[in-house]
C-alpha cells in the first residue's frame, strides 16, 4: 500500500505531497490542473519509460519518490535486500529521478537500482487502469488471460505455453535434419574419403621432417664417407698427420717444461688436444664405415614422401595440420552418422512431447470452460448494480486442434447490453460508457484473485453519467474496503464516495503555472463537488445536489 507520494518538478507540478490511506481516495481538478500527472508519477515508478519533456520547465530533474508498505518477510522485501537495498520496518521508499537532459535512475530501499527492476517491484504493489486500458478487453488474448487470472491457473496456463515451446523446438530440429538429408550424405562421403586416404598412409607426428633427414643423408652418402676418410686420415693415419706432429711438439715441451709453471699447463694441454684429436679421427672413422649408399631405401624414402606431400597439399599444409583434420573429420563423420539416431530419438521425444502438451492443454481448457461460466455469472451481477440491469456477459471457450501457445482455447467475451438483444463481442456490441462498466465489473470480480493492494484508476468512468457514475462511485468504495483505491475522475457521482477527496489545484504567477494538491475536509468537498455539478463553487441548487450526493454515499457505507 502506497503511504505517502512526493513529486517534484514533474510536469506542471513544482513540489507536492500525497498522504494516501486505506480505502477509496478520489483525486479531482479542473481539466489541465495536473490530475494525469499523479498518475504519470505511478507510471513512472512502474518503469514506465521517461522523457526529459516531462521536467518542470526551469528545473534540473523530476522526482518522484513513493513510500509503500510491503510485507518485510515476502518477496518483494527480499529483492530488495537482493539489490542492496533495506526497509524501514515495513516500509520501503521507491524512487524515480528524470534528469533535465533526459537520464533517468531508480532506487529501491536506498540502493541504486535498474528502471527495469524498479518497475517489477511496483508491478507487484500497484495495478494501473487508464482508459485506454478499455481498449484490452477488445483483444482476445487479453480476454484469455483475465480468465486465467481468474480461474487462477496463470501457472498451468505457463506450463502450457513451456510445453508448446519444446515441441516446437523438436519439430524445428527435426525439420532442419530432414532438409538437410543430401547434404549430410555428401558430407559424410566426402569426409569418409578423405580418412580413407590418410588412413592408407598413417601419417606419424613428425615423420616429415626425420624422413626428410634421412633421404638428404643417402643422397649424399659417397661425398659424406670419402670427406670423414680423408679428414680422419689427415688427423692420424699418416707420418705427417696432425695427431703425429703435435706428438713432436710434445716431446720438445716435455724437455723444459719442469723449469716453468705456466709452460707445463701449456704442455698439458697440447697432450689434451693430442688424445681429443686422436678421438676425433676414430669417430670419423666409424661414421665412414657406418655410410653406406642404399639406393632402395633411398627410392622408399623418396615414395613415403611424395605420399605425406600429396597428403599435405590437400589436407595441410603442415603434417600436423593433416593430423589435426583427420581428428575432426572423425568426430564430424560421427556425428553425421550418428544423425540417423537422433533422428529417431527426436521422433520419440515429439510424440511424447505432444502428448504431454495434449494432456495439459485439454485440462487447461477444461478449466477455462469452467471458470468462464463463473466469470460470466459473477460480471453479470456486477453489472446489474452497475445500472446495466438487462446486460449480460458470456465468456466463449472455443477449442482449437493445432498446438499453439496458450492452448487449445479461443476465448471471447461476449456481451448482450439489452434484453431480447443478441451476444456479440464486447468491441462490438457496448459504447465506451459500457466498457468502462464491464472493465470496473472485472476489476471487482477478480479483486480477490489479485494480490496487488493497491489499485490505481485514472478516469475509467469516462462515458458513464447519472445513475450509473453513482453505481461506479459504490462499486469503487466496496473495491475500496479490501485494498486501496486511488481514482482520477471528473464525477461528482464517483468523488462523493471517497475516504478521501484530495483536488489539484492550478494557479499563475506571471507566464509560470504550477498545480499542488490539497486534501478536502467536509466543507471543501461540498464545494468541489458543486464546482463539478455545476461548473460554480458556490451554485446553492448545486449545493443541494452536491450534499445529497455525499449523504447518498455515507448511507451506503
């Protein structure tokens, strides 16, 4: 419940502030005073989205800034306390700033918080009938969903429409696999033969580079053998050999060098060098006699490579890559292969899937069926003390075959305003006074299968006059007694049965008009009312009409 409003620089509206109680709360106001503006200010709250237009001309921002009373153990507290914001007691303080240059922010609880989740939040606390909301009993999916409210299986009606989506999910996969049949055959031909090429030559990590090692060495082979001889030769097998001459220089150094330190280290040396030398021409021996000129093996080699080549060029360029795209080539053939599975295992899942959906849907309908004819039952009465004593509402569940979102069900509200007349659909057959009667009729009938407690109506009773505008006036205060009611009308007949009167009052200084409000006692209601009745304040007969009306609303309290 909305405890208390404050706006400021909203509109034609400078600072103003709405105590709000319990009960029917009648907002009033001569035409352009700013009576739309309360209810923008609700909107807004409700993530309703903003313009810079609607900043005070002169002002840096608009506020809007709602105190609500929420219960600080359900769900609306908790997510609050999830974005970081925090109640005090039970009331949570709401907040809507829109920036002269248009940015707009949110807060909840003190926390800073997205629009979006700002209006989700109200959405919970507040509902908002406009007149234009007339216009949605006029649209069939909207007649559906007011009779799922009603009927209160909002979820089962949910779990329909879930089921629908998953059926339609399989068929669309089903449908994509069976078109594209010829090209999953020409993908698993081409990737089959692609394997089977590489398969036949089982291509090793790395084998490229050690086979082409190998051919260089046999290619060569004659010049590697005849240069390791001759260097092995020129090292130690010969009286002029390296390993001969530094075995001279030895001896001359091993006859001094006991005179000197330095020159000793030096012959060690030498005698070093002697021996790795003489190690080196046994190697170059040993490879020599390992090199042999092998013109099969060369050939083999020369093949095996021409094939990972011929690989490589269609498949590469790298061996590895060749590799690498024999990898994904099994997982892909797999896969393609395996679609005649899931081909199968997607007709099961449809069947099922469309057999759970018939059995929800025709138990969703079902109920409809029911809860139409006490839908019906319970508006028709409404009506009747809505001064439409020969009208009559039917609610029209019509069954469909195919699957669909919502159902099996068409549903249609039809209405006869008239007795001996004929139902026809409610766009068709009420005026835009009669609407507004079936739409406040609906509002009464489903005040207990809505948890919102607090209920805002700006000027639904547009149309109505006489008599019926005071039976709308009576219908509101019993909406009244079981949630809060806050109504913007133009009828004396409605306002004279609120628990509180407030008025927007306009006034100008110079070229600036700004709009507050201001909360009517007994006397002030009596001329606010005469203003209405009679268009002059201080009208005696309008007087007269104006304290009848009051007293016909305090005797049906």
């Amino acid at each position: 419940m909305i405890t208390s409003l404050s706006l400021a620089g909203l509109g034609v509206i400078e600072t103003a502030d709405l105590e709000l109680l319990p009960g029917l709360t009648v907002l009033t106001g001569e035409t352009g005073a700013g009576k739309t503006m309360v209810v923008t200010s609700l909107q807004l709250l409700l993530g309703q989205r903003a313009s810079a237009e609607l900043v005070r001309a002169g002002a840096d921002r608009a506020q809007i800034t709602a105190h609500l009373t929420v219960d600080p153990h359900g769900g609306v507290a908790d997510r609050v306390r999830e974005a970081g914001g925090e109640l005090d007691d039970e009331t949570l303080t709401a907040v809507r700033t829109i920036a002269a240059g248009g940015r707009s922010r949110g807060a909840l609880g003190g926390a800073a918080v997205p629009v979006g989740l700002l209006g989700e939040v109200g959405a919970e606390l507040i509902a908002i009938h406009g007149q234009h909301d007339q216009g949605h009993l006029t649209i069939p999916a909207l007649q559906r969903d007011l009779l799922d409210r009603f009927g209160g299986f909002v979820p089962l009606a949910a779990e329909v429409g879930r089921g629908f989506l998953e059926l339609r999910a399989l068929q669309a996969e089903l449908a994509d696999l069976l078109t594209s049949g010829q090209d999953r055959l020409r993908e698993a031909d081409a990737l089959g033969f692609g394997l089977g090429e590489i398969t036949s030559v089982a291509p090793a990590e790395g084998e490229d580079v050690a086979l082409r090692a190998e051919e260089e060495r046999l290619s060569h082979a004659v010049e590697l053998k005849q240069a390791a001889i001759s260097v092995a030769a020129a090292l130690s097998d010969d009286e002029r050999a390296v390993v001969a001459q530094l075995a001279d220089l030895q001896r001359v150094l091993d006859l001094v060098r006991e005179h000197d330190q330095h020159l000793d280290d030096v012959a060690a040396r030498l005698v070093e060098a002697t021996y790795l030398l003489a190690d080196l021409a046994s190697d170059l021996n040993g490879y020599a006699d390992g090199v042999e000129a092998d013109p099969s093996r060369l050939a083999e080699l020369q093949d095996r490579r021409a094939a990972l080549t011929a690989l490589m060029r269609k498949y590469g360029p790298a061996l590895s890559d060749v590799l690498a795209w024999a990898a994904d080539a099994e997982r892909r053939l797999a896969a393609v292969v395996g679609t005649d599975d899931r081909l199968a295992e997607l007709e099961e899942a449809i069947t099922a899937a469309d057999v759970a959906w018939h059995r929800l849907a025709v138990e969703l309908s079902t109920k409809r069926s029911e809860a139409g004819r006490r839908l019906a039952a319970a508006v028709t009465d409404e009506l009747s003390e809505l001064a439409m004593p020969d009208a009559e509402l039917t609610v029209e569940v019509s069954q469909g075959t195919a699957p669909a979102l919502a159902g099996l069900d068409d549903v249609a509200f039809l209405l006869r305003p008239h007795r001996g007349g004929a139902f026809t659909a409610v766009q068709r057959g009420a005026s835009g006074g009669e609407l507004s009667r079936v739409m406040l009729a609906l509002e009464v009938v489903l005040a207990d299968a809505d948890p919102v407690a607090t209920l805002v109506f700006d000027e639904v009773d547009a149309g109505v006059g006489g008599a019926a505008a005071v039976e709308v006036g009576r219908r509101l205060a019993q909406l009244g007694r079981s949630r809060q009611v806050l109504v913007v009308t133009h009828l004396p007949q409605v306002a004279a049965f609120a628990d509180q009167h407030w008025v927007v009052h306009k006034s100008t200084a110079g070229d600036v008009t700004s709009s507050g409000l201001r909360q009517l006692d007994n006397g002030a209601r009596v001329k606010e009312l005469t203003r209405m009745l009679a268009g002059l304040a201080e009208s005696s007969s309008g007087q007269a009409h104006a304290e009848e009306l009051l007293a016909v609303a305090r005797a049906s309290r």
